[in-house]
C-alpha cells in the first residue's frame, strides 16, 4: 500500500497499531510536521486537548522547543534558561505537562520544576535540595525535595508534581496553586525512620487508604496523569491513583496474580485484568523515559510504558510483535530500525479495568482528540555511540477505538 497523506501525517498500518508521523522522521528543515528532520535528543513531549504537540528536546548547548499545531505547521525555539543542562548535565527531563494557558511545564529531575512558555521563555517554580541545602534537624515534611520526578496539570490549572523525598526511596505528591505548595500523598521519612513494609500495590482497590499516610516506595522516575479529579502515578512498580477530592490512595496495576494472565497478541485485545498486570522498574541510561503515562479524558483510558506484563520474562519478545510499523517512508523506516529505547510496551488500563497491550518503541505519551501520542529518539545504527550530536527525535500518533472493549 503506497503511503497517503492524511492532513499532515503520513498514515501507515501494519499488524500492529496503525501510525501516523506527526512531527520529525523527515528529512527537511522547513515544511509540515513529518517533513521535517528533528535533530536532537529526546527530553520529554506533551500535547494540550486540542492536539498542539509540545516536544523538548537536548543538544550540545542545552534545550529546544518544537511545537506543532494541528495544521502541521511547526515551530522550533531554544530554551536559554535551560543551556547550562546541556549534553553533560546530570539531570534530564523527566516528563512535559500543557497547562490550560498555554504554558508548559517541565520536570527536570534534580534541576526541579519549570514553567516554560511557547516562545521559550523559562522559570523555575520548585527547587530542590541543590538549591536549598538541607539544614540540621530539618524535620522531614521541610525537606525539599532533591528531584523532581513527573508533573501533571488538572484543568483549572493545579499543578501536580511528585519528588523523590530523600535517601530512604521515599515518593511525595504535591499540590502546587497559587504559589503555594501542600503534600497530598506519601509520607516523608526521618533517616532514622523503618522504612514500613506495607506496599501500597496491596491495598484493597476499592477502599484504597489516606494518601498522606501512605509510604509509597520509589524505583525510578514517577510520571504523573491528570483525568476528571483523579491523578495517577507511574511509581516503577505500579499505578496507583490518587482521588484529589478525598486524597485516598488506589493501586490500579498491581501484579496481584501475574500468573492468571494471558500472553497478549493483538492491539487493543484484553489479555486480563490491570490489577494483576507486572509493572517492572525502568532501567538506566537510554530507559529513562520507560516510565510514561497518560488518561485518555474522552473514554477514562489509562496508557503507561513497562517491559514484560509478568515477572521474569524481560522485554524483547513482546516488544517486538507489538512494535509500530507499516508503509512508512523511507527515512521514517530508518528511524524506526534505529530506535533507542524500543523494548518498552504501552499497555492500555480500560474503564473496565481490562489490561491491552497497544504497541512498543515510545518513549513519552500523550493523549488528544482520539489519538495517543508517542515521542521516541535514534541514532544512526552505523554509530558506535549514541549522544546529543546524532539524535533524531519524532512524534507519531495511533487512532484510538472510541471505547474499552
């Protein structure tokens, strides 16, 4: 099947999801969206509810903005307040969030949370214990935190980060408005402190428990969703949701009874139920994306970013039958064959609470007016290293079915 322009994407299909290149994986630098060649490593994407794409991405210098609207037109600004976290920077962002305004928000891991504007314009809003120094005897509901892990923005404009707390693994979840910040889950430890055994994966999925009073164990990055009052949270480990209305905690993919599920094998098809799915730990280096997530506000649909779904098994083998592909172009066969983070699978958590396998080869999520959106990076397979000076990065995005089947 010959490759046909649908708006400004390029439509493919195959035996997974269906694709279509929304910005990046071309090879111009001017043009539509998948005209273009995106140069750079992947930071982080996100788009608001009307389907403007918002991706950062990392050179040699420091950050850049693309952004494209839903007509295909693109534009490209750098970020002068993120140079100094250029390619050598200890951080790195760890995951994008569209506020209502306009404005975007970044969490940048040990750099804190910033507010970035269309035109790249930059503020921090949170900081961390690298630039407020602990004290002696801080008492630990003081501490700042000393990364920030994932944001999200509820629809009135509340922002929602999680940090991770301190040396004991601990995660927090604040409520940021107006300028004020207020804890709304996790519980901070004294370094004295028994690190308690509960799990909150273990918790009754229907009653849940107070989140403020809930340990909730780091392992990785903790990107954050937003959807109708509840937000949910990639700990590494799980999903947990977090009611803002109540600030009770719920485990939603727990590994209960991994054994009890089937071996996916096809898109969107139910293989079991979401609270016995296996969420394993992101790894390092270029993993540090696997962690993604995201709500579909139309239909209530949860997507996030694992390996396996059951204890043991790693992650080639499903990677590979659910990696996105079709009639693609030629240079957007390059970059799919070059990909750097392909392991990763996107599972889909239904209303219902069934659990789908979607596609692999993404490393950041989002979602708008029916599509999901994927963000990856490559390198050029001929390179013996990837690094800041050979990425490419690229959006695509997957039709959505209406509803849960």
């Amino acid at each position: 099947m010959a490759a046909v322009v649908v708006g400004f994407a390029v439509r493919g299909s195959s035996d997974s999801a269906s694709v279509e290149f929304v910005l990046g994986a071309g090879t111009a630098d001017s043009g539509s969206g998948p005209q273009r060649k995106v140069s750079g490593e992947l930071q982080s994407m996100t788009t608001d509810q009307r389907g403007n794409i918002a991706l950062f991405t990392r050179d040699s210098q420091g950050y850049e903005l693309w952004t494209a609207d839903p007509g295909g037109a693109v534009k490209r600004v750098r970020v002068p307040a993120l140079d100094r976290f250029g390619a050598g920077a200890l951080s790195q962002a760890v995951q994008a969030a569209a506020a209502p305004d306009g404005s975007l928000y970044l969490a940048l891991d040990g750099e804190g949370l910033w507010k970035v504007t269309r035109d790249g314009q930059a503020t921090r809003v949170v900081a961390t214990a690298r630039e407020l120094p602990l004290k002696d005897r801080t008492p630990p509901e003081r501490v700042p935190p000393l990364s920030v892990n994932g944001v999200a923005v509820a629809d009135d404009g509340t922002v929602f980060y999680s940090d991770h707390q301190n040396q004991r693994n601990s995660l927090l979840v604040h409520r940021l408005r107006s300028g004020q910040t207020t804890r709304i889950a996790g519980t901070p430890l004294r370094s004295t402190q028994q690190v308690p055994k509960r799990d909150p994966n273990l918790l009754d999925p229907k009653t849940g428990a107070p989140a403020e009073d809930t340990y909730i164990p780091e392992d990785g990055n903790a990107p954050l969703a937003w959807n109708a009052g509840n937000l949910y949270m990639h700990t590494g480990r799980g999903i947990l949701r977090i009611a803002t209305a109540t600030e009770r905690i719920y485990p939603v993919v727990a590994a209960r009874d991994t054994a009890s599920l089937k071996r996916p094998d096809s898109p969107f098809k139910p293989f079991g139920k979401a609270i016995n799915g296996y969420v394993d730990a992101p790894g390092t280096g270029d993993a540090r994306h696997a962690s993604s997530i995201t709500v579909n506000r139309a239909t209530g649909d949860l997507y996030y970013g694992a390996g396996d779904p059951r204890p043991g098994n790693g992650t080639n083998g499903i990677s590979a039958k659910f990696r996105w592909s079709g009639d693609l172009t030629k240079s957007e066969r390059d970059f799919r064959d070059s990909l750097r983070n392909a392991q990763e699978t996107i599972y889909q958590v239904g209303r219902n609470g069934d659990l789908s396998a979607v596609t692999a080869g993404a490393e950041a999520l989002s979602t708008a007016n029916g599509y999901l959106y994927l963000a990856a990076d490559t390198c050029p397979s001929t390179e013996t290293k990837c690094s800041t000076a050979n990425s490419q990065s690229a959006v695509l995005r997957i039709h959505l079915p209406a509803k849960t089947s």
